[in-house]
C-alpha cells in the first residue's frame, strides 16, 4: 500500500491538484491542514484525500508529526511527503518509491540541485548553507537535507522520532535517521518556481533564520564536546592568560589594566559556562540514547 502524505497551510490554489494527481499513483492521500484559514481542507476532500485538522498553524514539524501518527495505524509499505504548494511533480514519485520497494532502501529524497539551473541564486545558496550545517550534527548521506519530497518505509516511520515544530524537520528527521542506522538515498527531481501562484507562506529570511535556529540546537545536541566543550575550553584558557597577565602587571608595576581584566572576567565565566553547557547536553544525548 501506498500513501501520499501533505502538510498543507492556505494551499486552497494548488492542493486539489495534487490530490488529485497523486491519487493516481498511491492508494491514499492523507493532508494535514495547518490551521489553513482558506478553503484547503474542503477542496483537498473534494478531491479524495482524507483531512487532519489542525485548529491553528503549528508548523510544518507538527503538521508531519499528525500524519506520520495517523498513518502508523494503517499496513501500508510505503510513504511519501510531498509539498502542497505544486512545485513537485507527483508523476515523478514512482522514482521515490522503487528503492524502497525493491532495495530496501528506508528514505529516499527528491534532490533539488541536479536540475537546479532555475533555482533562485537566493535559494540555491541559502539552501546550501542549511545542508552544510545539517552535516555539522550528523554525517549525512545527501546532497539535498531540505527537500520535503521524500519517500519513508513503514519501517522508517515507525521508528523517526521528532520534535522540531517548523520547517528544521527536515533536517532532525535525517539526523535521527543516520543515529537509528536507516539507509538515505537520492533521486532527482524537477522542481517548479514559477506555479503561477505564491509557493510559500513565509519569506525566505524568516524561512532560513527559523531552520538555522533549530540546527544550531540540533548541532549543539548531538555534538556538544565539540562545538560547545572545546571552544569553551579556549575561552578558558584565554581567560586564565589574561588573568595572569593582569597580576604579573599590578605585581610589577602597580598597574591595574582595566581592559585587560574585563577580557579575563568575560572568557573565564562564558568559557566556564559552554564547558558546563557541553557535559551536560553530553550527559543527557547518552542518556537518551539508552532509552
């Protein structure tokens, strides 16, 4: 059994189309109205798709995680999320779901960037720097962390975890994939920036600045030592130069350097704070992973 998964907010324009152009190549079409405040939920019905509804807009993390809940009562093989807004092409998804069919692949994403040639300059960049960082907190597989034309197997589905409430989950989604040993592929995919109606309901910086939030924080998660415990260790050293700096002078000369004892006072407790800050994100990543 196949199932098309739709997060979908004020998609009243496009989203009967991609129902209806998805049903005819899964068994099921299940949306997720956000909290829509246009006609998104009465037209993805009337065009055969089974509605969950939010009452407000939770983001796209909730939206998943309502749909990812509903379908793990159904036997079904396959799933596949794709965006309400038309700028993928439902006709491609059979690219998506033959891995996983046939070689046991758990996630399959729809890469952007092999057609990118009509990708925005803003998009293409902005995009490349998310999955830089995505691979900060995990060494992923891909070339494309942001695309939300993905296919999962019910495998997959059944054991993701997530939390991220915006659009991040994307990202947390392929971290908690590579932790849990899941095999990620690729696939091209077209994608369409001119749909001849607004395809996004936020602007690109706010969009980019709310993903960076919660990769930092996935980031900082899933390898504290790193990028938290040795910068502050750093920051420590440095605090304690400065401050033998500034005795040996006030020793030698009675000479009390005011600029000098700011910068040890500042490195000495943030450095102190990120050491702390790293044992315990430390301690509590271990802890989850027993569990």
């Amino acid at each position: 059994m196949k199932i098309v998964c739709i997060p979908a907010y004020n998609e009243e324009n496009t989203i009967s189309d991609i129902v209806s152009r998805s049903l005819k190549f899964a068994d099921k079409v299940i949306v997720c109205d956000d909290g829509s405040t246009d006609s998104t939920s009465k037209k993805a019905k009337d065009s055969g798709a089974t509605v969950i509804n939010h009452v407000k807009n939770s983001g796209k993390g909730t939206a998943l995680k309502s749909l990812f809940e509903y379908i793990k009562k159904s036997n079904f093989d396959v799933a596949v999320t794709i965006d309400g807004d038309g700028q993928f092409l439902p006709e491609e998804m059979e690219k998506l779901i033959e891995p996983i069919l046939k070689n046991n692949v758990d996630i399959v994403i729809g890469n952007r960037f092999s057609n990118s040639e009509e990708m925005p300059g803003y998009r293409k960049t902005g995009n490349k720097v998310l999955d830089k960082i995505t691979k900060l907190a995990s060494d992923l597989p891909v070339e494309d962390s942001q695309s939300g034309y993905r296919a999962y197997s019910s495998k997959a589905i059944n054991i993701l975890s997530f939390h991220t409430s915006g659009f991040g989950i994307d990202s947390e989604i392929l971290i908690d994939a590579v932790n849990k040993n899941l095999t990620i592929s690729e696939q091209a995919v077209t994608v369409l920036y001119d749909t001849g109606f607004k395809t996004s309901t936020k602007n690109p910086i706010s969009h980019s600045s709310g993903v960076l939030s919660s990769l930092l924080q996935l980031v900082a998660i899933n390898h504290p030592l790193r990028y938290l415990g040795i910068p502050g260790f750093v920051l420590l050293i440095i605090g304690l130069s400065f401050s033998v700096l500034v005795m040996t002078m006030f020793n030698e000369d009675r000479y009390f350097s005011i600029p000098s004892t700011l910068i040890a006072i500042g490195t000495l407790v943030i450095g102190l704070m990120l050491m702390l800050m790293s044992v315990v994100l430390y301690s509590i990543s271990q802890m989850s992973k027993r569990l």
